[in-house]
C-alpha cells in the first residue's frame, strides 16, 4: 500500500479526494509529491491538521498538495471557518515543519543541508546528494528508482 493511501485510511477527511472535476482545488490526484524521507514530517503535519478538525468542528479542513518547493515540504490546505487561535497554531506549526524539512534528507530522512545543483534545490544527506549526482537520469526517475511510491 502506498504511503499516500495509508494516510488516506488514516486521515479520510483531511485527504478527501475529491475527484477529477476538481482537480484545480486538489492535488492529491497523484499523492504526495515528494520523497519519502519527509514522511515523518507529513504525519506530524496531517496529525495537527487533525487537531485543529477537532478543536474547531464547524470549521473546514482539508489539505489540497503536499509537494517539495524549492527544497522545502510545502503544504497547502483548505482553513475555512478555523477560529484565528486554531488557525494561528496550525500555520505555526507547517511553517516549523517546512524550516525542519530543510534539516532533513527527502530521500533517506537523516541529517541533510539544503543544496542546489544544476538549478535544482533539494535537501539532502551528503551520501543521496553523491547518489543524485551521479545519477545518469532527471530528478524525477532518480526520486523513482530510491523507492518513492507517493
């Protein structure tokens, strides 16, 4: 099962997918876009979310995209009707889990630095940057073949 539809399970109404005609609100269609070392960081993320659900149950959550930008865990989601306190905690939060993601491997999920290469900003340990650049193929089949299933 994919990392992605296991949180989907867990998380049923902050991952709500809500189907091809709303694909310009939601980019879930094709799941996290990003490397599984970021995975801890995104329950932390989908566990607040969850909090903040409960804490304010009039409110709307929902996240839209979860991607990598720039080298950082980027986290878009729905916050309407979340009471400012609620809301303020919650933006809090991302924002810590976005500066942390740029201590943190995307690959591997040990220590890394943010990095740039060839145009491309990634955060990375010293032994995924080796791997991403010697790798003989775009970023995209090189997050591919070090397992990512998102």
């Amino acid at each position: 099962m994919s990392a992605f539809i296991e949180r989907q399970r867990r998380y049923p109404d902050l991952l709500a997918y809500p189907g091809w005609d709303d694909l310009m609100h939601s980019q879930l269609a094709w799941g996290f876009d990003c490397g599984p070392g970021w995975l801890p960081l995104i329950d932390i993320a989908l566990a607040t979310l969850n909090w903040g659900s409960q804490h304010a149950p009039t409110a709307t959550i929902h996240v839209r995209q979860v991607k990598e930008k720039f080298g950082r865990l980027t986290i878009y989601a729905d916050l309407s009707n979340v009471p400012p306190p609620v809301r303020d905690g919650i933006l809090s939060i991302l924002s810590h889990l976005a500066d942390l993601s740029t201590y943190t491997c995307e690959q591997c999920g040990q220590a890394g630095a943010l990095r740039s290469t060839g145009g491309w900003w990634q955060t990375l340990c010293d032994a995924c940057e080796t791997a991403w650049q010697t790798a003989d193929e775009p970023l995209s089949q090189f997050r591919i073949r070090l397992g990512r299933e998102f």
